[in-house]
C-alpha cells in the first residue's frame, strides 16, 4: 500500500517499522513529506528527540483513516 507521512513539526523525525517481514527506515526533515510502500495495517513508529534523547515519539498503523489534524496524508 502507498503511503505518505507529512512532517508537520520542525525537528528531524525517522520513520521506523521492524516486523516479521518487512523493514522500514526514512528520514522526515522538517515540514517535509515522504512517501512509502508498506503493507496494510503495519505499524510505524516515528523517533525523534525527546528530553535530550532519542525515543518513540509517536506512531501510526498504514492504512487507518486519520483526522484532518493528523500528520499522515494516504
């Protein structure tokens, strides 16, 4: 499934899935958009600072419908 994350925040985010079968790592600079092929219902975690270290900051499931406030755009 084509998907596509838009970095909405100012700081460099990587986008990041580790399943059985698939893996996944992008680089989102600020404001910027990227597009993936993942398939349906695969977990993406999204890692950036937080508190002076790295760590999960959010994540997304491919393929679910989001708000018109949230980051992913399918």
């Amino acid at each position: 499934m084509e998907w596509c994350y838009h970095n909405q925040s100012d700081a460099l985010v990587v986008l990041r899935c580790d399943e059985e079968n698939f893996y996944m790592e992008k680089v989102a600079f600020p404001f910027d958009m990227v597009s993936f092929e993942a398939p349906a219902s695969t977990k993406v975690f999204i890692w950036g600072y937080c508190n002076g270290s790295v760590a999960i900051i959010d994540s997304f499931v491919v393929g679910k419908s989001m708000g018109p406030d949230d980051s992913q755009v399918t």
